[in-house]
C-alpha cells in the first residue's frame, strides 16, 4: 500500500547550463508542491502503513529548510555563491545543479536517511520511501524512485554534499538535527504521541 502527504515551500535558485535563457541567467522563485510516498506491506496498529501526523515532524523540518530561501549550486561562480550568501540569510548549497529533478534527489536521500534511522514504535513494519514528487509550476513536476536518487549515472549525492545556513540551522527544533542525520549510530525515535 502507499501513501501520499504534499508539503509546500517557496525557493529561488537559478538552473545553469539549462536551455531556457531565463532560467540559466536570472534568479527566480517557484511555489514547490513536494509529494512524499510511503510504501509497506504492512499496516500498524491503528490500520495505517505510517501515521500522516509523523510526517509534520522531522520529514516536515526537512522541507521547510528550503522554504523563503535560495538554493545554490556549489559548483556555480564563487563570486556569486559568496554574494548569495552575503544577502541571504536562508541557503541550501547543493552539489548538484539546482533543477527539479535534482531537488527530487535531494530529497529523496535526506528522508530515506531519515527514515533508515527512525525507530517505529507503533507497529510499523518495512516502511519505505517509494518516491517523490517535485511539481515546480502549476503544469510541471518531476518524479523519481531510489534508483534516481542514487543512480550511478548521475552526480553523486550525499548528506556530507549537502549545506544549510546557520540561520536554516537555528531554526530546526534541534539545532543538531542535521548532524544527527549524518550521524550512523543515532537513531530518531517515534514519538508515542503527537
């Protein structure tokens, strides 16, 4: 069975090497709509592959890391990079050029992190990210599955690649979450009740 929860940010960023001129030359913004599916074989106790109001935790905090801020290509021109930065408190260095399908990546890595980490305590059982959904505008969206995420065709993407301001940091309940992520033997653990 699978389910789906949207979470909804806005972000600017600029897409290099693009064919769209306004794209690759001009920053500009878009209200994401960002679809997670959950998938399992299994129901937990009350019925449910995974319960809708865990999601508003940390898999929440994950995408609101990226709302009201710019996203930024590491390998984009220094300069610009250090500009960004000097002007925007909120940022997200990436180490894939920032288009709606490496977003899908980005966000598949970070919540399948999360959720390899999370200990269940609700009987849930074999609970996996099936895919993400990135809809850019109204009509244009950008899906992909594990295999995308970690494709060995594509740029690699890892926890360590990723880069969020301090004032993104600051903002997260624990100001350590992202360290905890990256960490192998921290596990986050379901709260009984929420």
């Amino acid at each position: 069975m699978i389910i789906r929860k949207i979470f909804e940010f806005e972000n600017a960023h600029i897409v290099r090497f693009c064919s769209s001129k306004r794209c690759k030359t001009s920053i500009h913004g878009h209200s994401y709509k960002v679809e997670i599916l959950l998938e399992s074989k299994y129901l937990d106790n009350a019925g449910m592959v995974y319960d809708f109001g865990l999601l508003k935790d940390e898999i929440k905090q994950i995408i609101d890391s990226f709302d009201h801020a710019i996203t930024l290509f590491k390998d984009d021109d220094k300069a610009y990079l250090e500009d960004m930065k000097k002007h925007s408190q909120r940022w997200v260095i990436l180490p894939v050029n920032v288009s709606a399908e490496n977003f899908v990546r980005v966000f598949f890595v970070l919540i399948d992190a999360l959720l390899s980490k999370t200990k269940m305590i609700n009987g849930e059982q074999g609970v996996s990210l099936k895919s993400i959904i990135v809809h850019e505008t109204r009509t244009g969206y950008a899906q992909g599955f594990k295999e995308d995420a970690y494709s060995d065709l594509l740029p690699k993407i890892t926890l360590a690649d990723i880069e969020f301001s301090r004032a993104i940091c600051d903002e997260w309940k624990d100001k350590n979450f992202f360290k905890k992520l990256q960490d192998e033997s921290f596990v986050f653990i379901n709260k009984k009740e929420i």
